[in-house]
C-alpha cells in the first residue's frame, strides 16, 4: 500500500493505494471523516493482506479531508472520483464501499458514476 498526495480534477487529495489485480474497491469516507478511518477499522490492511486492489481517498465534501479545496458538488466530487480510478485502475470499473455521507450524495455520487462509464 502507498500513501500519496495527488491531483485530481484539480483537487489536491490525499490517497490510499494498493495497486493489485482484480475488481478494485473504492472507499469514500463519511462527511467527518478522512480516509485514514479505513485504517483505522483495518479494512486497508486487510485488504493488502488478500492482495486485492483498492483506492481510499480524501473528498472535497469531507469537513476533516486532507482534499483541496473542499465541494459538496456532486459533479466536483464525481470528477476527483472518475480521475481517480480511471489513474490508478485504468478501465476497471470499481466496487464503491461508502460510510457516513448523506444519503443523497452517495446515492448521486453511484449513479453519476453509472453513467460515466
């Protein structure tokens, strides 16, 4: 696993990589939280452990993320996303793991996503 700063649709966001083969699992955080909480509960590890591929990263809607600047914008987020996995992952089209964001922009979020593959 590394740990990254990078730029994603002109957002500066911090990054959990683990760059494997397989379906990757995206990790999107809860509004007050930071990626760092998939580390927290172990998951990250875990999934290093199994060898199976995955990106946590900060979000511009977070009120704690280590991503600038910060968005509710359901498109802005959608973008940092997208750039995210099509940059790591290539074309794999990931599995979406969300915690504690409002229900309606995971559920924007999914289907946004949906309909940009």
């Amino acid at each position: 696993m590394s740990e990254k700063k990078s730029i994603v649709a002109g957002h500066k966001c911090r990054m959990l990589i683990n760059r494997t083969l397989g379906v990757p699992i995206v990790f999107l955080h809860g509004y007050s939280y930071t990626s760092e909480v998939w580390q927290r509960i172990s998951a990250t590890r875990l999934l290093e452990e199994k060898q199976v591929p995955f990106l946590a990263l900060d979000m511009p809607y977070g009120s704690k993320s280590d991503c600038q600047p910060h968005s509710k914008s359901v498109e802005i987020n959608v973008a940092v996303i997208n750039e995210a996995v099509s940059t790591i992952f290539d074309k794999a089209t990931p599995v979406l793991v969300g915690a504690s964001s409002p229900r309606s922009m995971r559920r924007n979020i999914a289907e946004a996503m949906l309909w940009a593959t």
